[in-house]
C-alpha cells in the first residue's frame, strides 16, 4: 500500500500540492477506505474511482 501511494504522489523529482491535489483527494478517500474497512481491494477500487470521477470533472 505504501509502494503504491509513493509512486502515484512522488512520480514527479519536485513534489507540489497543486499540481497533484486529485492524487492527494483520491488517496485520501482511499487512505480513509483503508482505516476503516482494513480491505485492500475496497481501497484500491475506492482510490481508482476517486482518481477517476475527479479527473472527468476537474
């Protein structure tokens, strides 16, 4: 989980809150997901839509 989460939010050499806020919104809700329901494929489905529905509208 933690791999996954370094790599989508430090793919980039310089790290900036703007340019990657719908990686961090997503991997909020996912993070959340993850404390709650202790599911890996509930958080990685959650953290995929996320990305997902907020990427179509913004």
């Amino acid at each position: 989980m933690a791999a996954l989460l370094a790599q989508v939010l430090l793919s980039e050499k310089v790290f900036s809150f703007k340019d990657n806020a719908l990686n961090l919104a997503a991997a909020l809700l996912a993070f959340l997901v993850a404390i709650f329901t202790r599911s890996l494929m509930g958080t990685i489905m959650i953290g995929g839509l996320s990305l997902m529905i907020l990427r179509f509208f913004f």
